[in-house]
C-alpha cells in the first residue's frame, strides 16, 4: 500500500508538469485548424527598410542569400550585412561583392572604430574585427548604424534565409496597424533533398512550431515568440527596450521578454514565408539545441519574477511563462524516465499491484500525444502527407536530446559562460561537416540505454497479468530505446 500510495503521488505530480505543456500542445494545434485575422493597414511608402543579414563565417550561403534579399520588391529597402568572420575567405567575398555594387569606405559617427564599414545607397557590409558577444553584439553595433543613417525598420535575417519577394510589403502592412506591435515574425520553412532523411525530420519538428505553435498563438492571443530571425522590426520600439543584449545566447527570447514587458506585442503572419537549412549532421543538431536551451534556461531564471509581478494580462503571462520554461521540460523527463524504470519494475514485481495500468497511462498519454500532435496537425496543413512516414523518427530524434538538454538547463540556470556554436550552412552541397562528438552524453546515453532495455525486458517478462501494463510498458520501450540507440551512436 505504501508503495502504490508513493507512486501514485509522485505519478500524479509529473502528470500536472507534463500536462500543462501538453494542454498549450493542445490548444495551438486546435487554433492553428483556424485562420487568424490580422488588421492590416496601407503602409506609408517612404519607411526605410534595412534588410539585415547576420553572418559569421558562412562563405558558403551568403552571396545566394544576399541576391535573394536584393529580390525583395520592396522599393525603400538598403540590403545590410552585419559581419563577424574571422574566416580570409568569407571577408574577401564580402569585399567583392561591395566593390561590385559600388561600395565606399565610410565612417559613421557611434560606430566603434573595430568596425569596417563598405557603404553604397542600396547595399552595406558592416564587418566587426571579433565576435564580441555573439550575433546579439554584432546587432548591438549595428543598432547605432541604423540609427545614425535613419532606417524605420529593419528586417532580420541569418545568414541561410531566403524571403519571400513581398515579405516586406506584407509585413508593413500589418506592423504599421497598431502602435504596440514591435515586431511581425514570419514562417520560416526548410529545404530538404529526396534523399536527406535526417534533415526531413528536423524540417518536420522545425516547421511545426511554426505552422502549428505559432499559428495557434496568433489566433488564440497569445505571446508571440520571435524566434531569432525572419522578422520586421519598427526600430524605435527596439531602441525603446534597451536593444539586443550582446552577449546572450538566445537573443531572440530575451528580447521577446523585453518586448512584452515594455508593452508592445509581436505578429505571427503566416502568409509570408522564408526558406533556409536545418543542420547538416546529428552533431551539429545536438550542440545548435544545447546552445538554445542554455540561453533558455537563461531568460527563465531572469525573467520568472519580473513576469510573475507584471501587469501583463493572465493570458499573456501564462503563455510567456510557459515560453520561457520550454526546455525545462527536459529535466522532468529526465525524472520521469528514472520514474518509469522505478515504478515498472516495482508494479511488474508485485510491489504495487493494479498501480501501472491506472496511474501510468495519463502520464504516458499527455507526454506522447501531447508532441505528437502538433506534427500531425503541421503536416495536415501542408498536404505533405509523406510526412506522417517520418514522424516516429521525427520524434526519436527530438527525445534523443535529452540528457544534452538536461546539462544545458543547468549550465543556463548557473548563468556559466559560454562560447558560441555556428551551426553549420551547406547551402545544400554534400560533403562532410566535421564536429567533435560529446563522449560524455554518448556515454550516459548508453547507460541509459542498457537500463531502461534491462527494465522494460525483466517488467515485460513478469507483468502480473496485466495486459494494460504490457501495452505501457511496450509503448515506453518503443518510445524510449530508439531515442536513446540515436544519442549513443550519434552523438
């Protein structure tokens, strides 16, 4: 009895965790079936637009991305690439292509002396010496550049992304609808050879955030996240919340944060849609989410108090906590896969009889579904029914991750300082992308492994007649032994 009483309660507990992430999964996968209704203005002609592409060593998509900015239809628009490499060949390229558009040496006043500026009417080459708080510091800089030569807005793009030819017009029109709107986020979608498996079903995890989760906050009114690029941004408000923090490792939640704190709002148009890469390899995979979810960890802890004692409406503070805490989610896995090997040996031995099949089925059903759902959902709204092929290891892969998001969470929460990871821009030629591997998660992933397939085998074998505590435990194993084969043997 004491047990099952032990159990229940601790299942209980994780259940109420997982199942407030599960009910956002819910609601935006629902409200995303439906469309938003955005008030759009005619925006005035004469705005002048910086289309700003941040870069650091990435020779191998930049001029591409560079001519696809230099499409945008948009009359009053300057193309501004914000520079950080290191890298002769990067430089040189960046060099020619100034030169080739007519580009002078120049000067601007509040721009540090580090900086070499190649300016023409149409098209900038802002190239910092180091990268001196990472892409935040780069665009840190670049705030009293813009400022100086008076742009109203700027659109934000990596390095790897392709816009759409109107994006600029359409995101005028609704950013110049309402005074609090500081920023519209667009859709980002990614490309993917017949033959790139792995990167189909990163595409698949990816897209969905933004063709389900966004698109279900929009439309149910709540906090819209940008998500690092493919923005407009009105740069008074910008300059209103302090600017980007140099230094940060996810800029891109930080100044939501600041955003909705001040009193402004941002924008999901999913109407407008920009085209770039997912990562080349596993590795580069797994170190791009260990750096997000450090900085994520980050704002969580920067921003809990100032959120909880804002005036900001329950709704909003809700959906903004529940942003903010996005990859804490992986240290309650964490529990609760030790929890599950615990509490199914302890049912499948006796210690807790008529427990597994009523108390592990809720937990097991909000944890899975509740992911599930919204890449169901995403491939619904694309027609890309081939889709639902890759969702399995769609999901292998996001779970494989786990003990990478775990460490990083608690790197985030002690605040240690970090290095910045560039994850690496092909522009879809193959070749190898060398990576040194984690030999630490490698490792703890093979434990894990070799525990959770010892437990579930001997649980199996010994379930007490119970053909619901077969199923579960059969459903965790397919679940759990992929996700962790993956992150031994890739990582």
């Amino acid at each position: 009895m004491v047990i099952t009483a032990v159990l229940s309660t601790v299942s209980l507990l994780l259940l109420l965790y997982f199942g407030c992430f599960a009910a956002y999964n819910y609601a935006y996968s629902i409200a995303a079936l439906f469309p938003s209704r955005i008030p759009t203005v005619v925006p005035r002609p004469d705005a002048k637009v910086a289309v700003v592409v941040v870069s650091f060593n990435e020779r191998e998509v930049l001029a591409d991305t560079i001519a696809a900015c230099e499409q945008l239809s948009y009359p009053g628009k300057t193309v501004i690439v914000g520079d950080d490499s290191k890298d002769p060949e990067t430089i040189d390229l960046l060099r020619k292509l100034a030169a080739d558009r007519g580009c002078l040496p120049a000067t601007v006043a509040g721009v540090g002396d580090d900086v070499e500026i190649w300016e023409s009417e149409r098209f900038v080459v802002f190239h910092r010496a180091d990268n001196v708080g990472f892409k935040a510091g780069n665009l840190k800089a670049l705030e009293g550049y813009l400022r100086h030569r008076g742009f109203d807005y700027m659109y934000l793009l990596d390095a790897d992304w392709r816009p759409q030819t109107d994006a600029i017009e359409r995101c005028l029109e609704v950013i110049e609808a309402d005074t609090r709107i500081a920023y519209v986020q667009t859709k980002r979608l990614y490309h993917h050879g017949p033959g790139d498996h792995f990167q189909r079903c990163l595409a698949i995890n990816e897209e969905a955030c933004y063709v389900v989760d966004l698109a279900g906050r929009q439309r149910l009114g709540h906090m819209v996240l940008f998500s690092g690029c493919c923005a407009l941004f009105h740069l008074p408000s910008l300059y209103a919340v302090g600017g980007f923090r140099a230094g940060h490792l996810t800029e891109d939640i930080d100044l939501s944060n600041r955003f909705y704190l001040a009193g402004y709002r941002g924008v999901y148009l999913g109407s407008v849609a920009n085209v770039g890469e997912v990562p080349p390899s596993y590795r580069a995979f797994r170190r791009q989410q260990e750096r997000w979810a450090i900085g994520s960890a980050r704002t969580f802890v920067e921003y809990l108090v100032p959120v909880l004692r804002s005036d900001l409406d329950l709704r909003t503070k809700l959906s903004l906590l529940r942003q903010n805490a996005y990859y804490t989610a992986a240290l309650g896995i964490e529990v609760s896969v030790l929890w599950c090997v615990v509490a199914t040996l302890c049912a499948a031995f006796g210690g807790a009889r008529g427990w597994a099949g009523s108390a592990m089925a809720p937990v097991m059903v909000l944890t899975l579904f509740g992911s599930v759902l919204p890449l169901i959902v995403a491939t619904g709204r694309k027609r890309s029914w081939s889709d639902l092929l890759y969702i399995p290891a769609a999901c292998w892969i996001s779970l494989s991750v786990v003990h990478t998001y775990a460490v990083a969470n608690i790197k985030g929460f002690r605040r240690r300082a970090q290095t910045w990871f560039v994850t690496p821009k092909t522009n879809r030629r193959r070749g190898h992308v060398r990576i040194r591997g984690a030999r630490r998660i490698r490792a703890v992933s093979m434990v894990t492994l070799l525990t959770l397939a010892g437990a579930y085998a001997a649980a199996y074998q010994v379930a007490p007649g119970s053909a619901t505590a077969r199923v579960l435990i059969a459903t965790y194993a397919v679940l759990w032994i992929p996700s962790m084969l993956i992150a031994a043997w890739k990582s």
